[in-house]
C-alpha cells in the first residue's frame, strides 16, 4: 500500500472515529463512557475528537433555559399548597 493510500486511509478512519463518538455524546451517553467504548485513555485526546460547534451551543442555551422554565417556584393557595393563584381564580372559584 502506498504512503498516501495509507493516509487516506487513517483519515477516513479518525473521521468515522470523530463522528461515532460526537453522535454517542450528542445522544447523552456520559463522555466517560464515550471513552472507554472508543478507546481514549486520556482526556485530552478524548476532546480533541469531541469537538464544540454551533449546534452544541444552541443545545446549550435551549438545556438552560428549560431549567430555568422547570426550576422557577409558583406561587400556591398557602391552604393546600395545590393549586397556583392567580388573578382569575382567586375570588371566583370555591374549594368543596
């Protein structure tokens, strides 16, 4: 096999490299696992082929304002601690 044959060859390969362990780290797998299913024994290598985009960002900001959408406290009927008050059931609805 000639030199350059030999190095298309290992450049297709890290290409399929990179792309298997974006798309496991893109589907949640946790990276520590991505490594040992990959066969990184270091983190620096590891990160070298998981590498940051544009679509990671966006992720990102969508994953944080999620959380804040879930994490943020409503306020509640301080009798049940059920129902959240608000200015069109405080006077007009009634508990049996």
């Amino acid at each position: 096999m000639s030199t350059a044959r030999r190095a298309d060859s290992t450049r297709i390969l890290r290409q399929r490299r990179r792309s298997a362990i974006r798309e496991m780290v893109w589907r949640g797998i946790p990276e520590t696992v991505c490594m040992k299913i990959s066969g990184h024994k270091t983190r620096h290598i590891f990160d070298a082929y998981n590498l940051s985009n544009e679509r990671d960002l966006a992720d990102a900001t969508a994953k944080i304002e999620l959380g804040r959408q879930v994490s943020t406290p409503t306020q509640t009927d301080t009798k049940t601690d059920t129902v959240p008050i608000s200015a069109e059931n405080t006077h007009t609805r009634k508990r049996a």
